[in-house]
C-alpha cells in the first residue's frame, strides 16, 4: 500500500494536470457506444481468413471484418512494438514528445542495462483511456502493456482502471510456476498495482476470460477495453490441443498458427459475450497488429507486402484493420485509402460524445465522416516514419523511402504493393519535394528523450534491409547481404 501511495503522489507531482477530469463519474447506458481494441502483437498482414490465408483457422476475427468495416491500407505509426504503442495510446507522432523509434525496457530489450526504467510514455501524454474517462467511460487493459516498466508509467496511473498484465515486451504463455521465476518483473503477470498473480491457463485465455468478465460486470455503463494480446509474439509456445488442429504445418509455423487460433477463440469469447448482453450493436470493435510479422522469427507471412517487423516496407508498417460498428456502419464494406493507428484515439472520442476538435496536438483523424462518405479523399495528406536517420512518407499512392547510406527509393504502392519497382529516377521532382515535406516533419518533433545512452538494438538495425522480395510462405531466411541489393 506504502508502494502505490508514494508512486501516485509523484505521479501527481509530475503532471498535476493528469488528476484534472480524469475520474468523472460513470454514467448510466445511453447512445454512448462501448469500445473494445484488440490487438495482436507480431502478426502477419496475410495470417487472418479475412486477409487471405487458407492456413490460419480465424472464425471470429472473419466474423468480426464481415460484419464490419475492413481498412486495405492501416498503418501504424512504426515498425515495432513501443514505438507503435505509444502513437496509438495517444493520438500522435510519438516522435512529437521525444518518444524515440526504440523498444523501452522489457523481457526482449537489451536497452534496459542502459537506461533502466526511465524510458517509458511521458507523464504529460494523455491515453485513450484518459480521454474516454473524461466521457464516464470505465476503462481496462488486459495483457502486453509495454510502456514502460517503472510505476510512475503503470497503466492504473495512464487513465486505467483495471490491468491484468505484465508490463513488458513478452512472456511465456504459460503460467511461471516455483521453479520457472521471471527474469524481470516487467514480465510477470500483474493484477492491478503491485499484485503478482499468475493465471491457471494459458495466457491467451486468460486474458480472453478478463475481458468478459469485465463486460458483464460494466454492461450497464460505457466502458473501454484495450486487449492487448501478446500473441503471436514469441516465445513460440502453444497447448498440444491447439497445435493438434494444424497436422499439415511443421515448425514455427505449425506453432504460430496454433498461437493465432487461440487468440480468435479469446476474442470470440469477448465477442460472444457482447452478444449473450445484447451490447453488440453498439460497441465499437477494433481489431488490428502493432507492426508487420518478424518471420523469421515466428513464421509469421506478409504477403504481399514486401519487408517485415522493423523496416520501412509495407511489410513493416502496413497491418491488418478492422472496425466493426454495427449500428453505425455499413457491414461488410472495405475502406481503401490509407488510416493510421493513432486515428483511433479522436474517432474513440468523438464517438463518446466528445469534440474532438478540442484535442490539442493530436496527429489522428475522426474516420466516421471518411467512413461513411460524408467526407471525401484521404484522411490524411500524408503519413510519416522514421528509424533513426532512415525515414519514410506516403503521399497519396506514393511511397518515399530514406536512406543514409544510399539513394532514396520511391514507389507506386498502388500500382506495385509489393515495392519492387522503383521509380526515383523516373520522377527527381517527387523525390525532391517529398524530401522537403520529410525534413519539415522532423522539425515538428521534440529532442529525442533518451539520445545520450541511446543504443539501438541490432534486432532493428539488421532487419531494416531484410525481405525486400515478398515471401509467399513462411520459410528462416539464411540472409546475406546481396539479398538487400
């Protein structure tokens, strides 16, 4: 008790303004929708049967695009698991408050002997969830939190009420017993502030059981969840049930797809559980990745996307996106210009009934109005990323690619989604220009917040030049340098 007590002062200390509005009082069932984000952790763009797989058993997931809206063209805001989570917690270009294109500490990140805990989401970001709360929303998150590892970053303290977690970039599935102790605390799983519990099942489940409970227990007021799985992230692990239903696969592939089919049960378990409180009408469902699949890491498939977890390539950034809304939206429809996952935050806000035009410095579109065909064009004149001193942009159908060491490549990712084609020789004057847009883009961003003991990991580094062909099956690549060529 003595722990949380002084962990909330200086929470309160450091950003008083974050104790303003944030605990309105819960109101009672209106036209406020209930909103649920689902999303995976390392999955391929091809691995759900709505994106194309024959492979990949996702009834629930293919369920859910049929009865709503699939986006051809989401993307996250980077190529890794962080990074990506801090644009979609708040709205933004991470970059914007220094927030740098590296993993905080974690199970998975060697950056922590450097920096300890002080990498984390800056106190002075306001969450999805501190924003829904402002609407009287109850808000929860459950599994792969990420954000950073000390308390003052702890998700009860970033506008959450409950969290059943670990905080952490991964975990075992299974549950840590006496002779199998965390190598961190950031990866034990962790039941509101400071409660080490593990589950009885595995984890995917487990986390699937949560997140009902908690719709049954708010079905009579407006609530968020954030589900954030850490499926099918490595470690490769899976039960011998699941891995049953897949005789025809072999290797890490035969285990993602286990992993992949027991996440579609968690959710079919949330899903099922709207329904069986008649609350499915009007609850927005959002299902979608953090980054691109790292295959050679857990066999995942981004076909046809070129690159994987890590690059610039659509492989890397491009991930599956659906939002399901059925009292408000068309189902079974697809939306075909690019969207981002820090869209998510004001579309959430204005559908809670807030002005999103109030939101100050907020990088998201509302997607309603797009959606719907109220307005038209693209939702945004342009999308950024940026890895060190590589960067990217798309512009319309147009896709420019920075390098330090070589020239730019520019490609038609309408004409060539697979990125093989490059045309910057073919148009200097788009290079040039986009080159310009690029550079003033980064002096909207903050000084980078960790850059003194700043160390990138070669997990990232190395695989910014990997799977420049798009690979069809999951395969380990031996690559060598030529491949990059």
């Amino acid at each position: 008790m003595l722990r949380r007590a002084f962990a909330l002062l200086l929470m309160l200390a450091v950003t008083p303004a974050l104790a303003v509005g944030v605990h309105a009082h819960p109101q009672k069932r209106g036209d406020q929708p209930n909103i649920i984000l689902i999303f995976s952790d390392d999955a391929g763009y091809n691995d759900f049967g709505f994106q194309g797989s024959k492979e990949m058993k996702t009834p629930h997931l293919d369920a859910l695009a049929k009865r709503g809206v699939r986006f051809t063209q989401g993307y996250v805001t980077d190529p890794t698991c962080g990074p990506s989570r801090a644009g979609l917690m708040t709205g933004r270009y991470q970059q914007k408050f220094g927030y740098q294109e590296i993993n905080v500490p974690g199970y998975m990140s060697p950056n922590s002997k450097f920096l300890g805990d002080d990498m984390g989401l800056p106190l002075d970001q306001r969450t999805i969830a501190d924003r829904l709360k402002e609407r009287g929303y109850k808000t929860a998150v459950y599994g792969k939190w990420h954000l950073g590892n000390a308390d003052r970053f702890h998700p009860t303290f970033r506008g959450f009420d409950e969290f059943y977690g670990f905080r952490g970039g991964a975990r075992s599935f299974f549950p840590l017993g006496p002779n199998n102790r965390p190598q961190h605390h950031d990866n034990r799983m962790e039941r509101g502030f400071g409660q080490f519990e593990e589950p009885d099942k595995y984890v995917t489940d487990a986390l699937g059981d949560e997140a009902a409970d908690f719709i049954t227990r708010h079905k009579d007021e407006p609530f968020f969840i954030f589900l954030s799985f850490n499926a099918p992230h490595t470690p490769m692990e899976a039960t011998e049930e699941d891995l049953a239903q897949f005789p025809n696969l072999k290797g890490k592939r035969k285990i993602y797809a286990a992993m992949t089919l027991a996440m579609d049960r968690a959710t079919g378990n949330v899903l099922d559980t709207l329904k069986t409180h008649g609350l499915e009408d009007n609850t927005i469902v959002v299902f979608t990745n953090d980054n691109g699949g790292p295959t050679d890491k857990n066999g995942s498939v981004n076909w046809p996307l070129a690159g994987t977890k890590s690059n610039h390539l659509e492989g890397g950034l491009r991930v599956p996106f659906v939002i399901s809304w059925p009292a408000k939206l068309s189902k079974g429809a697809t939306f075909d210009r690019p969207v981002s996952t820090m869209d998510l935050l004001p579309s959430f806000f204005a559908a809670a009934g807030g002005d999103a035009s109030s939101l100050k410095n907020v990088d998201g579109k509302v997607l309603w109005p797009f959606i719907s065909g109220e307005k038209s064009g693209d939702p945004h004149d342009a999308l950024f990323w940026r890895k060190d001193v590589r960067a990217s942009m798309r512009e319309g159908d147009w896709k420019l690619i920075r390098f330090a060491d070589r020239p730019a490549e520019l490609y038609n990712v309408a004409n060539d989604i697979g990125e093989q084609n490059n045309l910057a020789d073919k148009y200097p004057d788009r290079v040039r220009s986009m080159f310009k847009q690029i550079h003033g883009w980064e002096l909207s961003q903050e000084r980078p917040l960790w850059t003194l003991a700043q160390r990138f990991e070669e997990y990232d580094t190395d695989r910014m030049d990997k799977y420049r062909v798009p690979n069809k099956d999951a395969v380990e690549w031996n690559w060598t340098p030529d491949q990059a060529q």
